[in-house]
C-alpha cells in the first residue's frame, strides 16, 4: 500500500513537473517583441559600415535569454508581397540577454552581417512588420502609419514593452532611442516609498532576519520528518524480512535500529573519507648499501677518451 502511494505521488510530481515545462515553453514564445521601429536615417544612427539605415529594434521583455536565431523578420508595404528575412544561426550576438535590445539594419544589404536584413523599408507607404519564430508563429507585429514620421523621428513603444506606442522626435522628453530603454526612469516608485516609511532600514534588516530564522526553521521541519520517515520505513522493511507483524515484538528485538558499532563505523569511514585529500607518505628514508667490484669514478665507461684498441 505504501509503494502505490509512494508512485502515485511521483506520478503527480511528474505530470506538475511536464506542466510547468510546457508552461515555461509557451510563455518564452513571447519573449521578443519589436521595440521601436526608424524608417528615414538621415543622420541618427550610424551601422558598423558608417552607413545611415531604417532599423527595426528587438526587446527581450523576459528576465531570462532568448536567442533570435531562426527567427523571421517579416515586412510589406504593398498588400500581397511580404518579404521575410531569415535570422541566421551560428552567430552568439542573437542571443539577447534579459530586458536587452538588437537592433536589425533595413538597408537590404544582408551580405553586412547577421543584423542587416535583405529589405528596405518604405518612406511614402505603410509598413508592416512582424517577427515570428523559427515554427512561423507570429511573435508580435506592428503597422507604421504612412506619413507620420519625418526624417531621424522613430515609431516606438512609449516604454520598453508597453502597449501603446509614439513618435519619437527626438526632443527632450521623446528622443529615439537605439539599443537602449525607450524611457529613462530617473527613480523607483516602490524604494522612494520604502525610503519614506523605513529611513533608517530597522523594519528592512527584521524582515529579512525574519526569512532567515523562518527558512531555518522550515528546513529543520524538513528533515526531522524525513528522518522519521526512513526510519519508519527502514523498521517496516525490517519486520517484514523477519516476518513479523506486531510492532513490539519488533521494538524489542530492536529490528531496523542500526547498533553503535555500525553508526561509529560509518562515522569513523566519513571522517577519513573526509581527511583523505592527500595520501599519507612514510617520513623514514632507507638506504641500502650496494657493493661494487671497482669504484665508479674510475671506471673505464666513464672516461672521457675512448682507450685505443691494442694489437
């Protein structure tokens, strides 16, 4: 009976386990989104050619990597004919690091490199862009109305991953943002309140002693229980080699009670396993006497001259 529960409760740890698994693989799906999109460069960012470009801009809105690599670039201007770029593999530039951007040249020059697309994107039409996966699932798109950006003015989310978007015309408050946040936060909301309430940081320093005794005291829980555990099972396993069923019979006899002598043994094992680091080396040197029939200095293999050969 207690094999059957012990394997249904691998069972459900297994299934919750595949659960979340697949749950964490839906969800990195939808790690990359397009950031902020530039479509006339006259004089705002320059590529590793020194060349002004329209460029598409990536964000990894997840805290954890995702790799661009297999993914589709897709644009079209004209209702019917897209044009898709394919991210090559190979290269350890697309794997883009937690809340990090890429920034993707549209100067139809893919020859450039792996961050330099096979299109252009239109001035005087609407542009259509999405970004799909390597499975040709759409990640995320966005349609840039025509003629709402002028020359260096870039289409972009008014923050990193947020929902709505804005034409950055590179003033004070909306300038374009290549490779970077699309706003600069100058504090954060929730540690100014933290500073108001907490000046000193008392209630900090006893919240967080708090964790400690408490996870503490958790694991001490653990592995109390788990201890009794394996000895309730080690005596069960034991009555049963004996076959016995009454469980004082069984205690008095003490079965499945390692004796002192078998814990000191393994005691005794662990701390030379322990202190084994090094093997121990005998400290005595032996010498012992060799006896030669001549001296070895004046031997005649140790000359310096080969002696003539007499006739």
């Amino acid at each position: 009976m207690t094999r059957n529960k012990i394997g249904i409760f691998l069972s459900l740890l297994l299934a919750i386990g595949l659960c979340s698994c697949h749950g964490s693989t839906d969800r990195s799906n939808t790690k990359l989104i397009i950031n902020e999109v530039l479509i006339e460069n006259q004089g705002n960012y320059q590529d590793d050619y020194g060349l002004h470009s329209g460029w598409i801009e990536i964000f990894n809105k997840s805290y954890s990597s995702a790799d661009l690599a297999g993914c589709y670039l897709k644009v079209s201007s004209t209702p019917g004919d897209t044009v898709s770029y394919f991210i090559p593999k190979g290269d350890i530039l697309t794997s883009i690091k937690p809340r990090q951007h890429a920034l993707f040249w549209a100067d139809g020059t893919p020859r450039h490199g792996t961050f330099h697309t096979n299109f252009v994107l239109s001035k005087d039409k609407e542009n259509w862009i999405g970004l799909f996966d390597s499975g040709r699932k759409l990640l995320d798109q966005v349609v840039v109305p025509a003629g709402i950006l002028q020359a260096n003015q870039s289409y972009a989310r008014i923050s990193d991953a947020s929902s709505e978007w804005e034409v950055k015309d590179d003033s004070a408050e909306k300038y374009v943002t290549p490779s970077t946040n699309n706003k600069t936060i100058d504090s954060n909301p929730k540690m100014d309140k933290f500073e108001q309430h907490d000046p000193v940081g008392i209630g900090m320093a006893i919240s967080a002693m708090s964790v400690v005794f408490v996870g503490l005291i958790l694991l001490y829980i653990c592995f109390r229980l788990i201890g009794k555990l394996s000895v309730k099972l080690r005596k069960q396993n034991a009555m049963k080699a004996h076959n016995i069923t009454d469980k004082q019979e069984a205690k008095e006899k003490k079965l499945g009670e390692a004796p002192g002598e078998v814990i000191a043994a393994i005691t005794m094992a662990l701390h030379e396993a322990r202190g084994a680091d090094h093997d121990v080396e005998e400290t005595i040197l032996t010498i012992s006497r060799v006896k030669r029939s001549y001296s070895p200095w004046s031997s005649k293999i140790y000359t310096l001259r080969e002696t003539p050969n007499r006739k």
